[in-house]
C-alpha cells in the first residue's frame, strides 16, 4: 500500500467509526498531518485496533504480536497523541482516537513542542484547524462545544452545571493542556497572534 493510501484509509476509518458527529475533513493538510503523527506501520496497527479497540490482550491475539512489544507500541503512540489509553485501569481498553474531544486536530500540540516534527506538525496543524472548522463545525447546524465562563464572573443565577469549578470537582480526573489552535496560530503566524494564555483545553472525566 501507498504510504499516503494508508493515512487516507485511516481518515476514513476514522470517519466511519467516530462517535462525535463532527469528523475530519480529508484534505491533503490532513493526510499531512497524519503521515506526522503516525508512521505507516502505526497507520497499519491503527487501521487494526480502531475507535472501539481493546484490552491488551484482545489485541494481541488481534495483530499477532507479543504483547510487551505491542504495548511498548501503543504507548509510544499515546506519547505522540495517537492512542487513548483508559486512565486508572489496570487493564485498561487501547483504542485510536477519533476526531475530537480530544482528537486528533488536537492532540498533536497537547504536550506542545516535544518532538523534531513538532514545529511542521503546528503548521500543518493550523490549516488542518482552518478547514476542520471552516467544512465540519461551520456546517453542524448546533453548537459543539461549551465555552465556560470563569467562576468569578458568572451572574447570581448561574446553575450548579455552568459552573466550571463545580464541573471539575464532579469529575474521576481532569487535566489541562495546551490549546491547538493557539499554540499552531503562534507557530505559523509570531507576533500576529492572541495574546491570551496557551493552557486552557481542559480535559475531565473517564
């Protein structure tokens, strides 16, 4: 299979299976993107293990690798923004992540500048964010996403649930992360950016 056959065929998987109804826009920047993040023989691995994916043993027996040397894997793609992994699980469930929340148009630049491909991955990126919203979020007909206010000030009749200090005490875990979409925007365009803080994606719940 051709390399860029194979990101191709990951997008679409992607696209089949991807709970959230958003999806990923196809584009050459996405393939990109994607030949960035994953090496063809993860792309391979990926197309095998899917959104639904599995413990590490069902995907051992799956792929017919040893597991040690698969988990070693699955790990180093979870490093790179590839993988989710079940957080506090002793046998946790491995499965590719999808498009968003967290996704792909976003997990690449979580950790920010870590990697040597990091700073074509933000390129990359900021069109791949570009057109994600411009042809999927831009055509949902709804809002996505909630944006929280900050507590101090919210009016006096604000419910308990838009409350994000609340939110976040009601939660397993939450983490907080670099915004894609700012930190790519810095990287493609300095000193034409916002100026608003980079740690601001929050992640919460099992």
């Amino acid at each position: 299979m051709v390399k860029e056959d194979i990101y191709k065929e990951l997008a679409e998987m992607i696209n089949r299976e991807d709970p959230h109804v958003v999806g990923l826009s196809v584009t050459p920047a996405l393939l990109k993107l994607m030949s960035l993040q994953f090496t063809p023989e993860e792309a391979k691995l990926a197309l095998q293990i899917g959104l639904t994916g599995g413990t590490l043993d069902e995907l051992s027996a799956k792929v017919g690798m040893n597991k040690d040397k698969l988990k070693q894997i699955l790990h180093t793609m979870a490093n790179k923004g590839t993988m989710w992994i079940d957080p506090g699980k002793e046998d946790p469930i491995y499965r590719v992540l999808g498009s968003c929340a967290p996704g792909l148009v976003e997990t690449g630049l979580f950790g920010g500048i870590r990697f040597p491909y990091d700073v074509e991955l933000g390129k990359v990126l900021h069109q791949v964010l570009y057109e994600w919203a411009r042809d999927r979020l831009c055509t949902l007909g709804f809002p996505f996403a909630p944006v929280w206010a900050h507590p101090d000030v919210l009016p006096d009749d604000a419910r308990p649930e838009e409350n994000l200090a609340d939110f976040l005490r009601s939660q397993d875990y939450f983490s907080v992360s670099n915004c894609p979409c700012r930190l790519s925007h810095w990287i493609v365009d300095p000193g034409n950016h916002c100026e608003h803080m980079l740690e601001t994606c929050l992640h919460a719940g099992d």
